[in-house]
C-alpha cells in the first residue's frame, strides 16, 4: 500500500496498513500449567491470549492487540508497555482462573501489518 500510494497518491481503491502490534508475557516462579497448546475464542483482529511453550518448557501468554497510530514500520516501538498486564490476567484466567498474582513478566513484542479497506474500514 505505502509504494502505489506514493506513486497514484491516496486514492479510495488503494488500502491503508494498519499496524497490530502483539505483546506476549511471560509465566515467571511457576511451571506451565499446560502441556499443550490453549487456544481462546478469536478476537476481531488476532487469535486471543494463548497459550504457547518454548523448546525449554517455559509458558507464554500472548499475543493481544495493540492497534500503533504511525505510518511508516519505523516508528514503531516494540517494548512491552508493562500497564497492559492487567489484560493479559483477565484474558488467561478465562481457561486458567487460578493464574497466580504477580507471575507475568514482560517478554517480547511483535507486530503483524494489516490491510484495510478504505471504504469500509474492514481488515
């Protein structure tokens, strides 16, 4: 989208990227409390706060979305804004309630672009 628009301009037919960043958080003191994949209900824009497991055995939760308000991948920021916690426990404990307190920590971010119509605003 970024190199037609610079070369038609900002034309209707051409679509918009939009940025979803996705934040993951880690399980720290405790083991995971899965041996597999958990899979939420999708969300509108990503696959809901799931559950995943490294080759080592460690747990994390992830991704949310974050829609960025930038126009160029340059802009964006991709440390962990620690506030979004709070989220992340209401989302996990929907299939795991007993998610103990304090046990996330910020781990890694990434970011998935999107096209969006410009008409209809859908992704």
């Amino acid at each position: 989208p970024h190199l037609t628009a610079k070369i038609h301009g900002e034309e209707p037919w051409i679509p918009r990227a939009r940025y979803a960043k996705g934040n993951y958080y880690a399980l720290q003191g405790h083991p995971a409390p899965f041996s597999h994949l958990v899979y939420p209900v999708p969300e509108e824009a990503g696959l809901g706060v799931h559950i995943t497991r490294d080759l080592g055995g460690q747990a994390r939760f992830g991704p949310d979305v974050e829609w960025l308000d930038v126009m160029s991948s340059n802009e964006i920021n991709y440390q962990v804004d620690e506030s979004r916690s709070a989220s992340f426990y209401s989302e996990i404990r929907k299939y795991w309630p007993n998610l103990p307190d304090n046990s996330l920590v910020p781990d890694y971010a990434g970011v998935r672009p999107k096209i969006e119509d410009r008409n209809t605003g859908e992704l």
